[in-house]
C-alpha cells in the first residue's frame, strides 16, 4: 500500500480546518442554530383524508401554500395526517391548514388544532449539556490515563473541531435542528472518538518499538497502517448513510445528512487534528518511555 505523506501537509490542514471553525463560530453567533419543533414547540392540526394520501405530497402542499419550518407524519391509520407547525397558535390556523390541504379537491377533515409545548425543555437542555460535558471530561481522563496527557489534549480538540464545525454547517445553511439531528451529533462524537483512539494506539505502539527520533515519520506510518481500516469503516458507513439520505425519507434526512458530514469530519480530525498537534504538543518518546537514570554509587572515603 503506498505511503502517503500526511503531516507535510498539517499545515495546509490547520488553514482548513482555522478557516472551517471561524465560519462555524461566526455563523453560530449571529444567526444561531435552527431549531425545530422539539426544541422550540408550536402548532398541532390533525387532519382526515378520506383516501390515504402520500406524506411528500402534503409537505409539497404546505410548502406551496408558504409555510416553513413544518413536520408531516401519520398519526394511528395511514388517512390520519399530523401537521407540526412552528408558529403561534390562533384558532383559524387549523382551518387555514385544512384548505390549503383540501386546495386540489381532496376531501380533507379538521380533527383538532392545538398548541403544543417543546419536547425539549431548558431543564432536559441543561442536563443534557452537562451529561455532555461529563462524557467528555471522563473520556479525557482515560486517556489521559491509558495514553499521556498530551493525547487527551488532542482527543477533547479533535471532538470540540468536529461538532463545532458540524452544528456550524447546521447553522449556516439554516437545516433544522431536532432530537434526531441531536442524537447524530452524539453518535459523531463516539464514532470520532472511536477512530482517533485507533489512530493513537498505533502512534503509542510505534513509538516504542522505533528508535528514530522522527516523530513526524512514526505519526506518517502509524496513520498509514490505519488508513485500510479507516477507510473500509468509514466508506462503508458513508453507504449506508447515503442510502438513508436518499431513500430514508424526510424524517430522518437531517439525521443522515448529519451523520454524513460527521463521518467526514471524524476521519479527517483524527489525522490532521488528533495526530498533526501531538507534534504541536511535542510529544517525545520520554513522554511514553521514561529514562532511566543510572545511579551512581559515590565512594565512601575510608
């Protein structure tokens, strides 16, 4: 398998992933993410269709009749229609929604409309960031423990670079963010943490086996005899993901398409950011071998 020269090209990497992060920030900042229906609440029609109507065709219909940020999806028998809308409710909303639906001569029922609260409350939020923020910190101990210090430091960077960059993406191109999306981001961090201790094991073994002082090389080589693996995992992955991208339906397409990005992102960050700052960091091999100091008996004077 050739051998390819990843860190001669770290730095070219640090300039994409600096420029990735800054418009993830700023994008965070200004317009922020999002958020859908779980986050933020909203709406509730019900609708009846007397025949069974496809669910892409309703959301074509509401989109047509100028409503965004909405959620299809039946409710009990295939005629039962629930509509999520994201905005205040008034009592004529649900008769709007029933007309807009009934526009091209379906024969469309108003069940209910009422207004519904977020799924997701600022409590479940909170805890939710500081479970987050646990997971992290135990996982940075481990590390820190089973590898060096230095590693630990990469490790908690390369997961920060990935989910900050994936919600950045989020935020930029205004994708709605809900629990599915949230569950994705979280499978990203362990996927990614996944790899990049793969990678780490084999720079750890490689430094002690090598007496060169190379440290570039052995990250080169290490990644190198890693990148089957990391290809094969990652590629199939991508299949399924795509698979589910484009056939899944509109459910879970932010969940896919999440996952996708952080595939991505987990497989670069594990060579250009976990491995390229250990040279940063400047790990050496007293970092994983102490020396041994030879002591020295001093002669008594008789």
């Amino acid at each position: 398998m050739p051998q390819f020269d990843f860190m001669g090209k770290r730095r070219i990497a640090y300039v994409v992933s600096l420029v990735l992060l800054i418009v993830a920030l700023g994008s965070l900042a200004i317009q922020h993410l999002n958020l859908g229906l779980d986050f933020t609440g909203g709406t509730l029609v019900e609708v009846h269709y007397s025949t069974p109507p496809e669910l892409d065709q309703v959301r074509n219909t509401l989109a047509s009749a100028g409503y965004t940020n909405f959620s299809v999806q039946t409710f009990g028998s295939p005629g039962e229609i629930m509509v999520r809308l994201q905005q205040s409710f008034d009592q004529s909303i649900g008769n709007q929604v029933t007309q807009s639906l009934g526009a091209d001569g379906e024969s469309v029922d108003l069940v209910r409309a009422e207004f519904v609260g977020a799924q997701v409350g600022d409590q479940l939020r909170d805890q939710s960031g500081l479970g987050l923020l646990v997971a992290l910190g135990v996982v940075s101990l481990y590390v820190a423990f089973r590898f060096q210090y230095k590693f630990a430091l990469g490790v908690l960077l390369s997961l920060g670079h990935d989910v900050l960059i994936l919600l950045g993406i989020f935020s930029l191109f205004r994708i709605d963010f809900d629990l599915t999306v949230l569950a994705a981001v979280l499978a990203v961090i362990g996927y990614s943490l996944n790899d990049t201790i793969i990678v780490y094991d084999r720079i750890r073994e490689n430094i002690r086996k090598s007496r060169s002082s190379d440290m570039a090389a052995i990250y080169n080589d290490a990644i190198n005899q890693t990148l089957a693996r990391t290809l094969s995992t990652s590629g199939t992955t991508l299949l399924v993901l795509f698979a589910l991208f484009f056939l899944g339906g509109d459910m879970i397409h932010g969940f896919s398409l999440a996952l996708i990005i952080g595939v991505v992102l987990g497989t670069f960050s594990s060579i250009y950011v976990a491995a390229a700052l250990l040279l940063v960091f400047g790990l050496q091999r007293a970092d994983l071998i102490p020396v041994k100091k030879e002591q020295t008996e001093e002669e008594e004077l008789p």
